[in-house]
C-alpha cells in the first residue's frame, strides 16, 4: 500500500498528532487523488495543487517532508501517466500547492504572533497603570506613615501619613535627610542599625522604635519598618519606611512596667525590678566587682496591725519606706529608690532604675536595699546603722505617736563568688540572726555560724527518719545512795549513732529537738524504751532500781503526757513507783500544768526537779507541786572539791558547800529525796553525806553504759 509507505518515509519529518493507520489512509487518499489527476488530459493540476495544501494540512511541514514526498511520488505517477511531461506537470502543481500552503501557514503563525505580543503589552501596560493606581491610592490614604528615600538618607516621596505624624507638608520633607527628622540622642542609634544594616550588613528589613522630633520641638515615638529596594543591577536603590507614631503605647508601656516593677503603697521597687537589678549586676560586673545586700525586716509590726488597723500599718509602711529612701539617698549624689511623687518623669524613673543603690519592698514589713560596687563589709555595716538611726525616730500616724525598730541582715560578698539566689539565701539567715539576738540591730554574715545552722538544719531534718531506722540508743548512769553505797536507780539518757556526724550526744541535739518540737515524739520513744528495758530488770534482782527519764518543757506542756505514760506503763508492766520523770525548774515554772503534775503523781510515778538552783524557782509555789526529789546541780558538787590555793596547800570553798547545805536544808523540810549531780572524788561523797544529801550521780559512781552493761552488773 503506496500510503502505508509515504507515511513511512515522511513520518520523521514532522510532529503529528494522528496515528499510524490514519495518517497512512491519509496520505493512501491523497494518493489516489493524484494518480485520478495526473490520468487526465489535460493533467488535472487543481487537483494536484490541492493535495500538496494537504499535506500541509496534516502538519508535514518539515524541511525534508517536500523532498521525500515527490522522491516516492515520481515513480509511482510515472507509471500512470499518459506522458512523462504530465507527470513533472502534477509534481509541480502538488509543490506549488505545498508551498503556497506552508507560506499561509506561515503568514497566520507570524500574525498570530504579532496580535499575542500587542495583546500581551496592552495587558501589561493595563497592569502597571492599575498597579500604580493602587499604589498611589495605597500611599495616599494609608493611616499608617510611608516615605521613600535613596540610599544615602534623603527623602524622595511621603504620603500624608508621614506629614500629618511629623508636622510638616509633603515639599517640606522632600529632599530632606531622614536623620535630621531623629530625636538627637537616637541619631548614632538610627544610622548605626537601620542605613548600615541595610547597606553594609546585608539585610532585607529593620524594624526599629526610636524618637522623633515633630515640626513643633515635641519628640515622639516611631515604630519604623525600614526595607531596602534593589535597583536594576542587583545593588542597592532606594529605602521604603513604613511607621506609626506609637507614642501613647509606648507611655503605656512605661506605665506598665512602673506599676509591674514597683510596690503600690510604697512607690519603691518590688521584688520583681530587685531580681532583674541584680541580674543585670551578675552578667555585668567585673572580675573584681562586689555587691551588698541589707535584708531590712521591722520588729513587731503585726503588733500595730493587729492593734491599730492595717490603715495604719499602710501608713507606717510608707513612712518606713521614705525614710529608708532618704536614708540611702545621703549615701548617693540623688535619690535612688524610685520613691516618686505624682510630678516624677520617666527620666527620673530611669535615673533611680539603674544608680548604684536599690531600695525594694519586698512584701509585708520587709524591705532590702541592693548596693552595686560596693566598698566592702564596713561600707555597709555603716549604712545599716544609718538606717537603723533613720528609723529610730517616733513617727506620728493620725493620732498615733509610733516608735519602729528594724533587724537587719548583712551581707556583702564578691560577684565572682555568688549568685543571685545564694546571696538572697545568706541575707534571709542574716536578717533570722538579727532577731535572734534581740532585735533593733544588724548582722552581719558569718560562714562559720551559717555552716553551723546548716548543720543544726540537717540535724532537725534527719531526727524523725533517725527515729524509725532505730538510730537512737538508751544509756544508763547509776543513781546510787551516799549512806551504803547501794544503786538505787538509773538515769536514761538518750544517744544517737547520725549515719553522717556519728556518735552524738544530747547536748549535740535535744535543744534543736525542743526548738522544732521533735522532741514530743523522741521523749515519747525514750520513755517507752527505758519503762521496756527497766521492767526487764526485775528479773535480774531482788531489788531492782528505778529509772529515771528526763521530760522536757514542751513534753510536760503537752496534755497527753499523763495518758501516754499511763499507757507506756501499761504495755511494758512497769510499776509507776519505779518511773522517775525529771523536769528542769523552767519546765516546771513554765506552762506545765500543776494538775498535770499531779495526775502524774497520782498514776504513783515520782516526779523530780533536775539542775536544781540554777533557775528561779518560786519556793511557794515548789511547796505545792507533787515533787518527791530534787537534783542538785552539778556546779554546786564541783565546789566541794578542795583545790591548790596560793601556798600549794589544798584549799575549800565555803561558799559552795553552804549553798548546798542550804538546798538540802530545804529539801528536808519539803521531805524531799535530794540527789546531787556530777560526783567525781569520794572527798566529795564524805562532804555530801555529811551535810545530809540522800542519793548521788557521777563518774565515781560509773559512766553511762549501755543496757546490756546494766544487766550484768544487776548480776554481779
């Protein structure tokens, strides 16, 4: 089929869109067209013409597309012609055909052409004018400011965002510098982060809040957003701002951070500004830079607000707060608390921001003052006492004449040395000192003492776990009677093996156990103890020895303490006639109830006075306790001891052993049992006897030992 190969010999001229078979029953078609023409006479060249537009019609437009095409066609037409001539007659008119189609084609695609480009550039130039159009009407009703400048400064176009915020009319900023329109403290700042960011450093955009200065003299703030436009070669070619006058916010900001660093009654900075200042010193003090801190706490002012109305205690606190204000401000050039008065500027606010001394209220009736670069510990000791003479003065409030007094915790430390946080931790203990030492005073940081209230800390933490790991021990002392020598009863006494200080003594922590109240539960577990290991040396003798066992202040204040000794009697079997329960003259002149005493007493147990003539005991109201014994202390017994005199003769003090033959004296009236304390010499057992003491306790007599020790001399 002559059309299958004409497609096949034309296909790789031209792009096509039709498939193999119909392109060759195509072509096949035209085929037959050309033999029906070039059959007739005259040849039939319309025909002929027709079918070489075809061609082109069928998208054969390639430069070989002709060439092969009437290659294959000659032979074939030359075998159906009436003449050769007739032949090269229908070529012809089939190339005629072809190339005054493709020249058609031509002309239309070069039309088609033309009218895409004019159509494309009037749309451009419809999109330019209407982007202008918006852009102008952008530029020109924008509540917001806008000016356009070249890259050295200077304005080419504002809109009248700008004039209006400015002050000035579009002619009067054209041209003009933008840095001559900045507020002259932020001129350096504007160049510096804006112009050369933008054409030295490389960046997109700035966004910047700096002062201007309107048209009038008065400065506002602008929030600009400042971005660069690049020209036709890539470089730099003129700078767009965008801005708003933000004065009112940024008043209200200030406003904001006032009221959020600064305490409302008092005016002075609050404890969020005294963390940021002292942040601020941290990370930009030097190597050799040091800081104070004067932790100020007023001593008994719940007393004025409980009394007179917290009306009045506001007031008070202001006047504290001044006072301690003009107390620091005669240590500086100005005042540096930020204490202001309705007329204070934001200047003013800055200047007591960041001076060298920081007055802060911290909450309720404590104050602190921060002093940066400070001269050392005795710079600051001075201005406590200062302040402390500040307040010392009466101050009437309304109808009241008030006198305050303040403690004052001291501390000043090198920068390199601390942190935030540990400084505030040492002012804190300091101020704690302070108080403890009475009052209306300051004190001063001392390491060795903080290491020791660390200590104290750990010991009072430790003791409740101590008590359910079983760290605590008994010991027993033996109480024995001067007259035969025999051991009448032991003294339990209470130890600790502390997993971290080791083998510790009572006096290492019953006082910290009777500050925290721990020592409810530990004298509960010794009583229980000693009544459990006392019941079990019945069994070890005919006449077994009494225990007695110390109560403290605390533990005779407690109501329960009869139920509880009822009870721990109870539970071991422990007769109450061989329970002693010692309390110190305090404890028993202080809230300790007689009908506790006497409850006490009437369970059958034996109540006794320990350290007795050390304290200041009220002899009538002693004649109506249910007391059965007395502990004479053992400074009294010491004295009985004859010591080297000036010659090397051994000399006695009278006095000592006329005090105790005074107690004992006293005793026996009160037909009390008197146990003397702290025997070492058996000169002071004959001196003992002699004046007509009872029992006796020391070394001479035996050490503390432990239970297992007891039983074996109960054997012995």
């Amino acid at each position: 089929m002559l059309g299958r190969r004409w497609a096949a010999a034309i296909g790789d001229t031209s792009y096509v869109t039709v498939g193999d078979a119909q392109l060759a029953l195509l072509l096949q078609d035209l085929v037959d067209r050309l033999r029906t023409a070039v059959r007739a006479d005259p040849p039939d060249t319309a025909t002929a013409e027709r079918a070489g537009a075809a061609l082109v019609g069928a998208h054969f437009t390639g430069v070989d597309a002709l060439q092969r095409s009437i290659a294959m066609l000659a032979n074939e037409l030359d075998r159906e012609a009436r003449t050769r001539s007739g032949v090269w007659t229908i070529i012809g008119a089939f190339a005629a055909g072809y190339t005054r189609a493709l020249r058609n084609v031509t002309l239309e695609e070069q039309e088609s052409i033309r009218r895409a480009d004019l159509i494309a550039r009037t749309r451009t130039e419809q999109a330019l004018r209407a982007s202008d159009a918006r852009f102008r009407a952008v530029f020109t009703g924008a509540a917001v400011a806008i000016g356009i400048g070249d890259v050295q400064g200077s304005l080419l176009d504002v809109n009248p965002g700008l004039c209006a915020m400015l002050g000035y009319s579009a002619d009067e900023l054209r041209g003009r510098s933008v840095l001559s329109l900045v507020h002259p403290d932020d001129v350096a700042d504007v160049a510096a982060e804006v112009y050369r960011a933008l054409t030295e450093g490389g960046r997109e955009h700035v966004r910047v809040e700096k002062r201007f200065v309107r048209r009038n003299g008065e400065s506002i703030w602008g929030l600009l957003t400042v971005s660069m436009v690049p020209g036709e070669d890539g470089q730099p070619g003129y700078v767009v701002a965008v801005g708003e006058d933000v004065t009112d916010l940024h008043r209200l900001q200030t406003t904001l951070r006032y009221q959020a660093m600064h305490d409302p009654l008092t005016g002075l900075p609050n404890r969020a500004m005294l963390s940021e200042r002292m942040d601020q010193a941290f990370a930009t003090a030097g190597t050799d830079a040091r800081l104070g801190i004067l932790f100020i706490d007023l001593d008994g002012f719940k007393v004025i607000n409980d009394t007179l109305g917290h009306d009045i205690g506001d007031r008070l606190l202001v006047t504290v707060a001044k006072r301690l204000d003009r107390g620091v401000s005669r240590a500086e050039p100005f005042s540096t608390s930020g204490l202001l008065d309705d007329r204070a500027t934001s200047a003013e606010l800055g200047r007591n921001e960041f001076s060298r001394h920081l007055v802060a209220r911290m909450g309720g009736d404590e104050f602190v003052v921060l002093v940066e670069q400070s001269g050392g510990e005795g710079e600051m000791t001075a201005l406590a006492e200062k302040l402390l003479a500040e307040l010392a003065a009466p101050c009437r409030i309304g109808e009241h004449l008030l006198t305050v007094s303040a403690s004052i915790g001291v501390v000043e430390r090198a920068v390199a040395e601390t942190d935030r946080a540990e400084l505030m931790r040492a002012a804190d203990i300091t101020l704690y000192w302070a108080k403890a030492d009475g009052r209306n005073r300051w004190a001063l940081y001392d390491p060795r003492r903080s290491e020791a209230e660390v200590a104290r800390y750990a010991i009072s933490a430790s003791m409740p776990a101590g008590l359910e790991r079983g760290e605590f021990y008994l010991e027993y002392q033996p109480i024995t009677a001067l007259e035969d020598g025999t051991m009448r009863g032991l003294e339990a006494l209470v130890r600790w093996r502390h997993p971290t200080f080791g083998a510790m003594r009572p006096d290492d922590f019953i006082g910290i156990a009777e500050d925290t109240g721990l020592i409810v539960p530990l004298g509960r577990w010794v009583l229980e103890q000693a009544c459990r290991e006392a019941q079990a040396w019945a069994a070890l003798t005919e006449r077994p020895p009494f225990v007695s066992v110390n109560v403290a202040a605390r533990q005779a204040a407690d109501p329960a303490l009869v139920d509880e000794v009822r009870a721990v009697l109870e539970q071991t079997g422990l007769p109450p006639q061989r329970l002693q329960l010692e309390l110190t003259e305090s404890a028993l002149m202080g809230p300790a109830p007689i009908e506790t005493l006497r409850a006490l007493a009437d369970l059958g147990c034996r109540i006794a006075i320990d350290d007795f003539g050390t304290g200041y005991s009220n002899l009538a109201y002693l004649r109506s306790l249910p007391v059965k014994s007395l502990k004479l202390a053992s400074l009294f017994v010491a004295g009985l001891q004859p010591l080297p005199g000036p010659g090397g003769e051994l000399e006695t003090d009278d006095t000592d052993a006329q005090i105790v033959a005074t107690l004992v004296s006293l005793a026996r009236t009160l037909r009390l049992t008197v146990t003397a304390e702290g025997i070492e010499t058996s000169t002071q057992v004959e001196r003992l006897r002699e004046i007509g003491c009872h029992l006796g306790q020391g070394w001479l007599f035996g050490t503390p030992m432990p239970p297992d020790e007891v039983r074996k001399l109960l054997l012995g």
